[in-house]
C-alpha cells in the first residue's frame, strides 16, 4: 500500500486484500477454491481491506481466482483516494487499488469506500487501524465496497499498419443517475512525448436523449457515445493506423466524484515483403553468382534472415555456412524498414535439384516465411558455348594489348 508522507515522500507499506462476492461460473466448484481465514487475533498493525465487489462486478473478475492456478501473478498496489471536491477528513474513506493480471490480459482500477463497522457493545469499542485512524471489523479487517471501477480485458494490443484497432477500456459504478455526465479522455505516451487523442463528455438529458461533446485530435479515432453513456464501453477504435501510433494509451473515465484510468499498450505491426532476385540459378559456372533476398516494408526493426539449401538427397534442409552479407536497415516515410541479405554463390557446388532457401524471422509473421529457388540443369551445349566466349573473350584483349 502507497501513500504520501510528510515532505511528499511516497511510502510503501505491505497490505493484504480480500475480494469477496465474486460472481463464479456455473460449472466452477466453489470446493476447489481457497478461502481467506481472517487471522484469530486481530492486528491493529497490520493493513488488511476486505472488499465486496457484487455490485458493481469485476468484468472478468473469476480470471483472479484462477491465476494462482494458471502460473500467473496478480500485481496489486493500493493507495488512499480522496474523491474530487471532498476533504481528507471527509468520511467514508476511500482507497484506490491497481489490479493486473499477468501476460497482458484483465487489469482494472477499483475506488473502495469503506463500510460502517456494527459496533458489538459486548466487546466495547472497535479496534483502529494504527496507520490509517479507521476502525476495523471484529476480524480486524477495514470493510470495503466497490462503488466506481474502470478496467481492460487486453492491456496490450497489436494492430497492423493501415489496418484498424479497438483498444478496450469500460467502466462500472455502484449508482448512477440517467443524468449524470460521463467525461472520457483517451491520450497517447510515446517516447516521453503525450498528446491527446480524444476527449468527451455525454450524458442524457431530461428528455433522455442523448447529448455528447466530442474533441478529436487524432483523426480516425472514434467512441461510440451511446455505449458509452448506456454500457459503460469507453473502448476507442483507431482508424488507418500508423506507426506513430503505437505507444501507451490512457484511459480516463471520470463520473461524478470519482475518476479511473487504464494503461494499454498498443504494438504497430507489418509483416515483411519477401522476394529473391533471381527466378533460377543454372549450375553451369566457375564464376560465383549473386543471389539476393529482399525483406521490404515491414515493422517493428527485428527481421532475422538466413540461407539454406537442401540437396535432393537430403529430407531437412542445413543452414548455409556462408550467409553472405547484409545491407543497412532502410526507412521509409510510412516508418517501415527494409533490409537486403546478398549471398555469393558458387553454383557448380550445388548439384541441379538443389533448393536454395531465404528464410525471414519476423514479430509480425505467426511463422518464418520463406522464398526458395531450384539449382537448374544446364541447356545442352550451354557449358561449351561459355568455354568458347571466355576462349574468344581473351584472344580479343591479348591482340588489343599487343
């Protein structure tokens, strides 16, 4: 748990927290669950937040039950929260807590207000926190519930140059009037440069219909104000995307008294071009010949490429031990790169029926992708015809250099 000390430092202190009321599957055994046992002596001490998230629910939340299960790590930070237009002493109380599923998947952002403890007369006054000044439960826990949350099913997301993407952000809370505005701003962190993508503001009004302010400064975003004003989906979908494009993007929702954010991340990807400058390779002479492989228009930077070749009599093909050389990464104005691998060959070592292979390695492409090309015999007479030239070739300079 974080929290702002004197002379604004931040300080973080171990916290436990307990969700409870999680909506389960129908075929999940609640059996096959662990439950929280409170500690049999309540610490004044120790900081322990129980949390009812019935109403409103986790999108998604049973994914957090089963990530001890699933090898996977649920990152959990907690902070004091102090709503807009309110005072620290001002009770409730109410804490924000930062939940991410491991591997990119659920992440969501809960506002906890805390509950009135039932004080039992029989065993006199309540129990309070040591750090916080609130008065805990008889199990010694601060009993919460969660009245705002924004989430994500994807923290990260890829989208292919020119294509379009959806990045997933939505939002719940416990109580909401028909008239109540609902802002939304979406902004994008790059390189330690931001800029606003979009903003908006929508609500219904008393006639209930619908009423929305939108600013859109990157063109091609949009949000549909009515899911977002009915549904609670403040997902923006980016049109034509572009490399510039790519980065962190942030959610903002804000309603009421509360406000939430979400962080996705967004990958532009374009899987390579890849083409060899030769149709066919004849195996007819001495003379090395020069066989290139082209990789254009792709992003991001990594490609990896190599040679190969598979003999007729051979079932797997072997990785070249000459793998040529490589041209320097070019860039182009859409943010693509491109790359050359040149190789050098001596095409008499090859015998015909030979496949030469250029393989690409690329984060865009599911698999490697390659382009081959067959060692040919050669035409009838071809190789005589070619001792002829060189034998004419070199009797025409012995005569010029007399």
């Amino acid at each position: 748990m974080g929290e702002m000390g004197g002379g604004a430092l931040f300080t973080r202190t171990p916290a436990t927290l307990v969700l409870r009321d999680i909506p389960v599957p129908p075929e999940q055994l609640l059996e096959t669950l662990t439950p929280f046992i409170p500690p049999t002596v309540p610490d004044p001490d120790a900081i322990l937040l129980e949390a009812k998230v019935s109403s409103p629910q986790i999108p998604d939340g049973d994914a957090l039950l089963h990530a001890d299960c699933n090898e996977q790590e649920v990152m959990c930070e907690i902070s004091r929260y102090f709503p807009r237009g309110t005072q620290k002493s001002t009770e409730p109380a109410h804490f924000i807590v930062s939940l991410q599923l491991e591997g990119g998947g659920l992440g969501t952002t809960l506002v906890l207000q805390t509950l009135v403890v039932e004080n039992d007369q029989s065993v006199g006054s309540p129990l309070i926190q040591s750090r916080l000044g609130l008065p805990l439960s008889q199990s010694g826990s601060l009993l919460t519930e969660v009245v705002f949350l924004v989430f994500t099913n994807a923290k990260s997301a890829s989208g292919h140059l020119r294509g379009d993407v959806l990045l997933n952000c939505g939002f719940r809370q416990q109580e909401m009037s028909l008239a109540q505005e609902v802002a939304l701003e979406w902004r994008l962190q790059h390189r330690g440069n931001g800029r606003r993508v979009l903003d908006m503001k929508a609500g219904l009004t008393d006639s209930e219909e619908l009423s929305e302010e939108v600013h859109v400064e990157r063109q091609g975003s949009s949000v549909d104000a009515a899911l977002l004003v009915g549904e609670g989906n403040a997902s923006v979908t980016l049109s034509k995307v572009k490399v510039s494009d790519e980065g962190t993007y942030i959610c903002t929702v804000s309603v009421g008294l509360f406000q939430a954010q979400q962080v996705i991340q967004l990958h532009v990807t374009q899987p390579p071009r890849v083409s060899l400058s030769e149709e066919n390779l004849v195996s007819q002479t001495r003379m090395p010949q020069k066989l290139s492989c082209h990789c254009k228009n792709y992003y991001p930077l990594e490609a990896q490429m190599e040679w190969l070749s598979l003999s007729p009599t051979d079932t797997e093909p072997t990785v070249l031990p000459e793998q040529g050389s490589l041209s320097s990464h070019r860039q182009h104005s859409d943010g693509t790169f491109s790359l050359s691998s040149h190789l050098y060959l001596m095409s008499l070592s090859f015998s015909p029926g030979t496949t030469i292979t250029c393989r690409v390695s690329h984060p865009a492409l599911s698999a490697p992708h390659s382009v081959s090309l067959t060692v040919a015999e050669p035409e009838p007479n071809s190789y005589l015809m070619f001792l002829v030239f060189l034998v004419i070739t070199v009797i025409f300079f012995y005569q010029v250099m007399k």
